[in-house]
C-alpha cells in the first residue's frame, strides 16, 4: 500500500464511520517502532507504521486509522480527545477502533539492567536506572555502593 492508497483509505473510513471529512494528511512513518499510529496535534496528520499491515493485515489497520480518526476529530471539535477523557472512549466505543494495537513479533524490547553492590555487606542490587554512586548509600548498613555489572534482558 502506497501514502496515496493510505489518503485514499482515511478519507473513507472518516466518512463512512464518522460521517466528516478528513482534510488533512495521512501517511506511513517507518521511524515508528512502539506504537500504530499517531495524530499529531499541531498539524493535524496521522502517522501509520507500516509494520502493522504487513504483519497484521488490513483490519489491524484499519482499527489502528479509526483510533487515530477519532484524535483528530475530537480534537478540532474541541471536545476531550485523550486517552482518558469520556469522549473519546465513547466515539472509540461507537466506531469500533482499536483501542491498543497488537504487538508485533518484530519489536524486541531489550531491557538493561545495572547490577550494584555494597562494599561492606556485599548486597546485590539490581536497578534499571542508572544510580548515582557518589549520593546514594546502601540502605542495609550504609555502605558505600559499587557498579558492577550491565545485564541485557529480552521480554
């Protein structure tokens, strides 16, 4: 599927599930990794990745460009356009949209974790974020902490 296919495709699920126009630009971003699509607040375009077509098919899709419709009508209304607000779980509700993607088998997500120790007790602490070894101590005996080690983990 092209960008213009995709245009083509938005301008009809807006009309047809939400009965507006859609007058603004919709297009495939490859740096996309996380996510299936975005609404961009200031511009008024939808971003799609890709990867969701083609792993997922055209109904992953197609629940993926009425998520993000429903963004972008919400808010040039001016009415609650976020995740959390009533609104828009109602017209997400209404039009049948996606409210989280699928995951795609093609991200892996890689987590470090940091391993620490205590000089004195030799506690091992295991921490995702970076600790700052000059202002925090052991909270055991109050030991000074040293790195040890950088682990890598895949979910």
């Amino acid at each position: 599927m092209t960008n213009d296919e995709l245009q083509t495709l938005v301008e009809e699920i807006s009309l047809q599930h939400f009965q507006k126009p859609f007058r603004h630009k919709a297009y495939f971003n490859l740096r996309l990794r996380t996510t299936g699509g975005r609404y961009m607040l200031k511009s008024h375009n939808i971003d799609i990745n890709e990867k969701y077509l083609e792993e997922h098919g055209l109904s992953e899709l197609i629940g993926i460009i009425k998520h993000e419709l429903c963004h972008y009508h919400l808010h040039i209304e001016g009415k609650g356009y976020k995740h959390r607000d009533a609104d828009f779980r109602n017209l997400l509700q209404k039009v049948g949209g996606a409210r989280h993607c699928t995951e795609l088998s093609t991200v892996k997500r890689n987590q470090r974790i940091l391993v620490y120790s205590c000089s004195k007790c030799n506690l091992m602490f295991r921490r995702k974020r970076r600790v700052n070894t000059q202002k925090y101590v052991c909270g055991r005996c109050k030991g000074k902490l040293v790195f040890r080690e950088e682990l890598t983990q895949g979910s």
